[in-house]
C-alpha cells in the first residue's frame, strides 16, 4: 500500500469515525441513534460554504455559526423525531431521524441548488510540507488529529469523569439517575447537540476535500453507522480505531482494485467481520438483568 493511499485512508476514516462517534453517543447516553447524522455533516458543508463564499464572513466566524446551528439541528432532531416516539415505547424514532434526514438534503437541495461547489483554497490546502519526500497537505494531517483527539476526550470523559460516567447511567436506569440528580431529558438532548456537532466537523473538514452538494452526506452516514458498529457502538475508542481501519481499508481497495469494487469489498468486509465478532471489534456483549 502507498504512502499517498495511507494518508488518504487516515483522512476519510476520520470523517466516518467522527461520524460514527455521533451514533455511539446518543446509542450510549439514550440507547437511540441519529440516523440523520449524515445530512447533518452536509448541512456543516453547505453551512460553511454560505457564511465564508456567499455572505463573505471570516473562515473562522463561519465555521463557528455552522457548528452551533449543527448542535441545534441535533436538538431538533432529538425533540421531534425521537423523543415523541420513545415516550410511546416504539422504535419508530428509527424511520422519523431517517426522514428528518430526508426533509433537510431536500430543503438544502431547493436552496442551496442541485449544482455541486467547491470551497475556495485556503492555507490548509494550498500550503504543504515534505515527509519522506511526500508532499503532505497540513488538512492531510489536521483531519486525523481532529479526529482522535475528540475520541480520546470522549473515552477519558466517560471512563474516568463522575459525571461522564453518571450519564451513562442513564440509558441502563433512568429512574436512579434522576435520583442521582441528573436531567435525564436534558442528558439526551446534550448527546444530540454533540451527536450534530461531530458531523459538522466532519463536513467542515471534509468540504475542502469533495464538492459539497445536497447529497454528499448520504453515502458517509451509511458508511459511518458500519463503522460504529463495527467498531462496538459502545466503545468511542473502538469506534474511531475502526473509522480509521475502514477508511485505510477502502483506500487500500481503490488503489489495488479500482474504485468500481470499493464500496462491494469493504461491505463485504464489514458482513464478514460482524459474522466473526457480532458485537463489533471492540465491543462486549451486554448482560440484561431479569
């Protein structure tokens, strides 16, 4: 495998681990999903691109706007497409996220328009600097770190914080930790605002990289629910590691097969893989008391 190839598979499975780390927090925190995860990377996409190209904002503003209104579309998502459904003990929230998904990629693709864009070059992308003769981009490398570092603050927070593990209480009984003084309701919402947060940051990083359109998010909220998966969806360092394995996986493919098999293989893969280890590469089965 090149070196080209390797970096490459670095930065794609970043995104689907950053993505993939909005499943795992809502899945640990309320034992639900937000299956609009991928339209919410698009919506920091299209975002960014309309504060910085359109309106003419600083990079920085922009990319702060968008991932405030990413959080809030979480909250969203959670008030009306999950928590109405919960209460009523139905698994519908699964079609209603997928739906919202839907209703979002088709108002974007009304007002953003159906024709892709590109973001305009910036210093991340125009810059470069030499490992081992390899011409490196620092967006190259910027993804990636991103990535790890949020995962590993996510594992520290909810392994080694009181309150981090108090909020993984939640999902295995509700009632004692409203009696521990926790906000059950607000807890949900919070892991869906960062659940919203994580997929804009992927698509903020990730739009330098790929025309942003109304749709770019679809196939990578697919590809980041396997990851999750995959990696053992209550494991946020499993989840990120696995990212990474897919994503250096799916380079390895193109590279050696053409990206005609890409997406057939790394499939293939990962049904292979879940038949081996059911709960995931780093995943534990759950125990359920009786």
């Amino acid at each position: 495998m090149s070196i080209p190839s390797i970096i490459t598979g670095l930065g794609l499975g970043s995104m689907y681990g950053l993505l993939a780390l909005g499943f795992y927090i809502t899945y640990a925190v309320s034992n639900t999903v937000n299956f609009a995860q991928g339209s919410a990377m698009m919506l920091g996409a299209v975002l960014t691109f309309s504060f910085a190209v359109t309106f003419g904002w600083p990079m920085f503003p922009a990319v702060i706007a968008s991932l405030i209104l990413c959080a809030l579309w979480g909250v969203v998502v959670e008030r009306i497409g999950v928590r109405p459904f919960v209460k009523r003990g139905t698994d519908a929230w699964l079609m209603a996220t997928v739906a919202i998904g839907i209703i979002l990629e088709n108002v974007v693709l009304f007002t953003f328009g159906k024709d892709p864009r590109g973001m305009p070059p910036t210093v991340l992308t125009t810059e470069s600097f030499y490992v081992a003769e390899l011409k490196v981009q620092p967006l190259q490398v910027m993804i990636p770190v991103v990535g790890l570092s949020i995962a590993i603050a996510l594992h520290l927070f909810s392994r080694r914080t009181k309150y981090g593990k108090a909020l993984l209480a939640v999902v295995q009984n509700p009632d004692a930790a409203r009696l521990m003084g926790i906000n059950v309701t607000m807890a949900i919402v919070i892991t869906y605002a960062l659940s919203g947060m994580f997929a804009g940051i992927a698509g903020i990083l990730i739009a330098p990289l790929f025309h942003i359109s109304s749709t770019m998010g679809t196939l990578f909220g697919i590809k980041a629910f396997a990851v999750a998966i995959l990696g053992g969806i209550t494991n946020a360092w499993g989840v990120m590691v696995a990212g990474l394995v897919y994503g250096l996986v799916e380079a390895l493919i193109t590279e050696q097969l053409g990206s005609t098999y890409t997406q057939i293989v790394t499939f293939a893969l990962i049904i292979l893989a879940l038949a081996i280890r059911p709960n995931g590469l780093f995943g534990r089965a759950t125990v359920k008391k009786v």
